[in-house]
C-alpha cells in the first residue's frame, strides 16, 4: 500500500509545490491510517490542517480506497 500512497502523492506534490510547500510519508499503518509531514510552507500555514483534510486525505482516499485516515505529524 505504501508505494500506491507515494504514487498519489506524486499526483498532489505539484500543487503543494506551487505555493511553496511539500509533503513527505514518513508512515502508512496496516489497518490504513498514513502520516505525513507537511513542509516547506505548508508547513507552517495555518490552514494546513485543512489542506490535509480537504485536500490530501480526499484525493489520497480517491487514490487508494484501503486508506481510512490521513494524518499529520
């Protein structure tokens, strides 16, 4: 599951890295929860809590239906 995660993340880089920002895995569960770490920008925004619910964890979701929570470190 972890390189199906790092294939969606692929896929959302892009538009972190327009505003200046990033995303790393540093962890996916086996009962489907991944963690991640906001950086650059988006690490220190403060709607970066949204930007991971609302963006990150929709399309991770979209991406790979197994994940059941995406959080943050």
């Amino acid at each position: 599951m972890r390189d199906k995660v790092e294939k969606a993340l692929e896929k959302i880089r892009p538009m972190l890295m327009a505003d200046g920002g990033n995303v790393e895995l540093v962890d996916v569960s086996p009962d489907g929860v991944v963690k991640l770490k906001l950086t650059g920008a988006c690490g220190c925004c403060p709607m970066s809590q949204m930007t991971l619910k609302m963006g990150v964890e929709r399309i991770l979701k979209q991406e790979v239906p197994e994940i059941k929570e995406v959080v943050s470190l």
